[in-house]
C-alpha cells in the first residue's frame, strides 16, 4: 500500500492511494495536467490509474474531474447530488453513482462513503479496506460527529483535516462571515479539533496520520502538527507517523 497527498490546501486536493491491484484518486482539485505531473512525480503514470472517487462538488476538490475521467477512461464514483451539484462535469463514461453506508468494490478494494458535515450537496469521507488495512479519510468537515468517529476506527493510516489555528484565524485578515463559515458545523476543523478526534482514534494498529487542508492564511505546519503530537505525547498505545501536506508539492509517501 502507499498513500500520497499529491495537493492539499484552499487552491486544490487530491490524495494517491494504491494497493497491489488498484490504483485510485480521491478528488481532483487540480488540472489533469498539473495532477499528471504531481503524479509522476512519485513515479506513477497518470494512464496506470484505475478510478476516482469524489467527496463534493466543490472546485477546490473537483476542477480537473472531468479532464482526468475522460483522458485515462477512469471508474469516477460520486453521490448522485454531487452530480446535479457540479457546474460542467461533462460527459463520463465510467459513472458509478453510489450511497453512503452502501460499500462498493473497486478492483482489490473494499470502498464505504459515510456522510460529513460541509456546506456542500452531499459530502463525503471514505473507508478503503485494502489487504494491508484499512485507510480512513475525512477532510472538509465542520464537526466530526459520532458517525465520523465510528467509521474511523481501527485504521492503520488517517487522512485527517487540520485546517486552521483558531487564533491565527480569530486575528486574521478574513472577512468576519467568511471566519464565520469556516468555525461553522459545516466549516472546517480546527487543529484542536482534529486533534481531539485523533485522540478518539487512537489504537495499537495505527501507523501514519496525514494532516490535510492546511490553511496557507490562518495556520502553519508546526502549529498543526504540535497540536497533534501534544495527544500522542501523553500516550504509549501508538506512536503513528506524521505527515503534513501542502499546496507547492506533494508529501512524503507513506508505504507499507
């Protein structure tokens, strides 16, 4: 297995995520060129790709959906309000139209979207059984709620929102209703409150937490992360590896 935020951040999102047999994006927030060339960049041909799944409409998260459906003839999974909600999708051949609580198969995968809180149709946050674990992914979520937690357990890797400071962003230079969207239910989390969520997530199986959808304005990579390793710090059930992402570039690949 190996994971990869290829972008992550307000501009553009796509995480890289391949098992023996299936090779998968989660969004596509970026041209299907910029997205190849992020690709090859960690070695993997933009044409090895098997599918896409899709959390939310948002451009941030869908701008090169279409593009990269279409130019490698790729399985795109989306809720059906994702699709209605989407400006110009386009035509996709592959279009699998799926549901939250409903699994589905993708080559060597075993695939569960659970719904999250986000001002948007219908978002969603993934469970992807592989046979060297379980990867968990929620990003673009206001309050990680009981639902959230549950289908978050016994991961062997996270992929988890740690949007913003909520200092840098109380004092920051946003709008007073775009700070109130974002401290919102259906905003993003906190440093804090991602941080309180992995503290609910811990277990002895956990190996690699990605921190996603870093703010570049109102947080900071070490602001992040020492949110973070202030709750593994005061425990001895696992000391999972932390990796950040950002805009610029992709992170490190976590392998197992």
């Amino acid at each position: 297995m190996r994971i990869c935020l290829l972008a992550s951040g307000s501009k553009g999102n796509a995480i890289y995520i391949e098992s023996r047999e299936c090779r998968v994006l989660i969004d596509a927030g970026f041209s299907a060129r910029e997205l190849s060339r992020r690709l090859e960049g960690i070695g993997v041909a933009a044409d090895s790709l098997h599918a896409l799944f899709v959390t939310h409409e948002h451009s941030d998260h869908s701008r090169g959906l279409g593009p990269m459906a279409r130019r490698y003839a790729l399985d795109v999974f989306i809720k059906p309000e994702t699709i209605k909600a989407l400006p110009r999708l386009g035509k996709v051949e592959k279009l699998h139209e799926i549901d939250t609580g409903v699994a589905f198969a993708c080559r060597d995968l075993q695939v569960e979207a659970f719904p999250l809180t986000h001002d948007a149709a219908s978002p969603v946050g993934f469970t992807i059984e592989t046979g060297e674990g379980r990867v968990g992914f929620a990003t673009d979520l206001g309050i990680a709620t009981r639902l959230v937690q549950q289908r978050l357990k016994q991961c062997r890797v996270l992929i988890l929102e740690s949007n913003h400071d909520e200092d840098m962003l109380r004092d920051g230079p946003y709008p007073w209703h775009l700070k109130q969207r974002i401290r919102s239910n259906h905003g993003h989390l906190s440093n804090r409150a991602s941080a309180a969520l992995l503290d609910e997530l811990r277990w002895a199986g956990l190996e690699a937490v990605f921190l996603s959808h870093l703010s570049e304005t109102n947080n900071t990579r070490e602001l992040a992360e020492t949110a973070h390793r202030e709750i593994l710090n005061r425990q001895n059930l696992c000391g999972p590896r932390l990796i950040s992402g950002c805009q610029e570039q992709v992170s490190i690949c976590f392998s197992c």
